[in-house]
C-alpha cells in the first residue's frame, strides 16, 4: 500500500517533524489516511504504546461511541510485573481508559487464568489499575454458563469451541499480549493469547493438532488491534517463569494479528534460537488459512522510537 515501509526498507522515524515514509507525505498523514497497518515503537511502555496508537490512526479508528468492547490481556499468572509472565497492568488500564474516553458503552477486561483467579488478578497489578478506570470493568470466568459453544466454518482441525459469551457480545475485540515463549508452541503472542477466550482449551491440547487449532481460533476472534507488550520479553522457561527477561522497551501494533506476530518473532531470539515466522507452526498455519503473511519481505511496518 502507499506509503508503507517494506521489511528491505526498514527505518525509524523518532522525533517531533517526523520524516516522510512512502512518497514524501507526513507522518500524521499517513496515519490520518490510514496508510500504517502496523507499527514497531521504541521507547517506555506507555509512550511506545500511544505512539503505536497514533500512528495508526489513533483510538477512534477502532472504537466508535456506544461500542462494547472487549479486551484481551495475559493475565493467566498469579505473579507480579517483575516476572513478566502477565501483560503490563498499566498499559491494559490505559488501552482500557482510551476506550472509555473514546465513547464505548462498555469496556470489559476479560481473561481466563490459568492459576487461582483471584490470585492473578490481586498479584499481577491488573485488579488495582483497573480501579482507577471508572466505566471500565474486570472480570474473570470460570462458570461454564458464561461460553457458549460456537461453530469454526473455516477450522480444519477445530470445527467448534465454547467461547466467552461476552465476547460474541462485543462490537469490538483489542488484543494486548505478553511476548514471550512457549514450550508447546515456541512463542506466545497475539494469536496464542486468543485461547484465553475458550473455556475448552485444554481440548486443543489432547483432541486436535494445537497449532492447528489455534489458527482455527483465529479465524472466529478476529481482534480489530493488537498490541504486543514487548517492554521485557521471557525469552526462555515461558509462558510461566520464572525466566530470562530482556528489555526490549518495544510494543509491536497493528490491525493483522498474523503479520503483528510474525514481526514480533523476528525482534529476538527465543529459548536461544533465532526463528522465522513460517517456523512457528500456527503463525504459518494461520497463513495457509489466509489471515496474514510470515514472509516478513512481503510485509510492511514502519519503526518508530518516541
């Protein structure tokens, strides 16, 4: 598209004035035509991320007034930020405060822990930062009257799953991973960090190829942002911890949850190996479905410091 910064012409652009991208026009206009799909931002956690935001177009873009929207953090662990097992709880509560100034009738911030609920949500921070976002709420689902089996058309392995009720409720879906890796699937992000939706998780594990299954998921959640929080990724001993921590003061954003990953793979090595996208078996799965390209020389993002 216009305007865009191919994977050979990868450049950053920092700074008030910012340099053209594409055929000489600004930055904000770029943003402001939508000609950014997907953007790497530098700098400290929620300046990265409101770079990221604007750059995109900004939180209207996403979120119209009188919108239900959901947001999907990592919030699976009953461990503090200091792990790095969870999504940062400030930057869910701010996503969540733009929401609600941006007009939305309902903000809900839902996951399903992997550990005691209660634990993860008061250790992780996110119960406390989510106090100070009035019109914005938390929850946490257990009872199996909050999903409702959902049939997957385009699944070739995973034909149906209960999902959160709420989200199929939602106008709008905003994504907000933790980077790290994985032991089952090499690394979890944007597409991963969907299963948090499905009460019968543990069936993709034991009743289908998990790769598979996971870029089946992805093709009913169908995130309008994601937006990696990649300020400290586990790059070893994942999804839990505890393990080695590098800061990469990074958040990687954009509208194609397949090609925000698959750009986020290619910013470290993970548990010691570095990987293309097409390695990773449900990003290259969640390709051959058609929901975004690994080849990261056909996709195109621009590199931003603040």
């Amino acid at each position: 598209m216009e305007g865009k910064v191919s994977r050979r012409g990868f450049m950053k652009v920092s700074g008030t004035g910012l340099a053209a991208l594409g055929l000489g026009r600004s930055f904000q206009a770029l943003a402001a035509n939508r000609s950014i799909e997907l953007v790497v931002v530098e700098g400290g956690l929620l300046e990265a991320a409101s770079k990221a935001l604007e750059s995109l177009g900004g939180i209207s873009r996403f979120v119209k007034r009188g919108q239900k929207v959901l947001l999907k953090p990592n919030i699976s662990f009953a461990s503090d930020t200091t792990r790095g097992a969870n999504t940062d709880p400030e930057l869910v509560a701010w996503v969540a405060q733009q929401c609600v100034e941006a007009g939305a009738k309902e903000v809900l911030v839902a996951d399903i822990a992997l550990q005691t609920a209660t634990l993860c949500l008061w250790r992780s921070g996110i119960k406390e930062a989510m106090s100070r976002v009035p019109g914005a709420t938390l929850s946490y689902f257990s009872d199996d009257r909050f999903f409702q089996e959902t049939s997957i058309p385009r699944g070739k392995s995973l034909k149906k799953s209960r999902v959160l009720k709420p989200l199929l409720e939602s106008d709008v879906v905003i994504n907000l991973p933790r980077a790290k890796t994985h032991d089952a699937t090499t690394v979890t992000l944007g597409l991963k960090n969907l299963m948090g939706l499905a009460i019968d998780r543990k069936s993709f594990h034991s009743s289908h190829d998990l790769h598979q299954a996971i870029a089946d998921l992805a093709t009913l959640i169908r995130p309008a942002l994601t937006l990696i929080d990649a300020s400290r990724v586990m790059v070893d001993n994942g999804p839990g911890g505890p393990g080695t921590l590098v800061p990469l003061n990074t958040v990687v954003a954009g509208t194609n949850p397949v090609e925000v990953d698959a750009v986020m793979v290619s910013l470290t090595a993970w548990a010691g190996k570095k990987y293309r996208p097409d390695q990773v078996r449900h990003l290259k799965a969640a390709s051959e479905l058609g929901l975004g390209r690994v080849d990261l020389s056909q996709i195109s993002f621009a590199r931003l410091k603040v």
